[in-house]
C-alpha cells in the first residue's frame, strides 16, 4: 500500500499550493477592482481545497489518491492560467506554486 512516505514530496506540495491559494484569494479581496478577480479568487480557493483533499487521501494511502490528485492537477492548471492573467505579485506566486503541485500530481 502506497501512503505517506511514498507521496511525502506530492502532499508536500498540495499542502504548500493550497496555502499560497489561500493567500492569494485573501489578497485579491483587497484589490482596488475585487469584481474583476472573481474568478481568481474562486479557483484559488476551489484549488486549496482539492489540494488539502488530496494531501490527506495520500497520507491516508486511499486506493483514490491517484484519481483525486488527477483532478487535483486540473484544477491546478485552471487557477494557474487565471492567476497567469493578472500582474500581482501574489498571483504570480499562485501560479508558480499551481504549476508545481500540478506537476507532481501528474506524475503520480
């Protein structure tokens, strides 16, 4: 059975992903135009909470862990080409971060 220590580097990832998206949701909140960053802050905070699923169905070593970190990937990769369209420092960060985990999650 596959489980935390097989997955460490992907959970790792997830866990540091859903934390920037949470951060980067926060502050699109206090942008000057939050209406033309609803969209980010929607997928960021759909991302952190597909990536905390995913970090803890892999630490549980779930038989689902592959298919949730499948969807985890694409939902990544959606937030990342939003935050892609927007110049703030915390987007730029977001997409980094999304990228990343997206990676990983891919090559489960």
């Amino acid at each position: 059975m596959m489980g935390y220590h097989e997955y460490k580097r992907c959970i790792d990832a997830c866990l540091q992903c859903a934390a920037v998206c949470n951060h980067c949701a926060s502050s699109c909140l206090q942008e000057a135009d939050v209406q033309m960053m609803t969209r980010c802050i929607q997928l960021d905070m759909e991302c952190a909470a597909l990536c905390y699923t995913a970090a803890q169905l892999m630490s549980l070593g779930s038989s689902s862990a592959k298919e949730i970190c499948s969807l985890c990937a694409k939902v990544c990769n959606d937030c990342a080409d939003e935050c892609e369209k927007h110049e703030h420092e915390h987007c730029k960060e977001c997409a980094d971060a999304c990228r990343y985990c997206a990676m990983l999650c891919n090559n489960m």
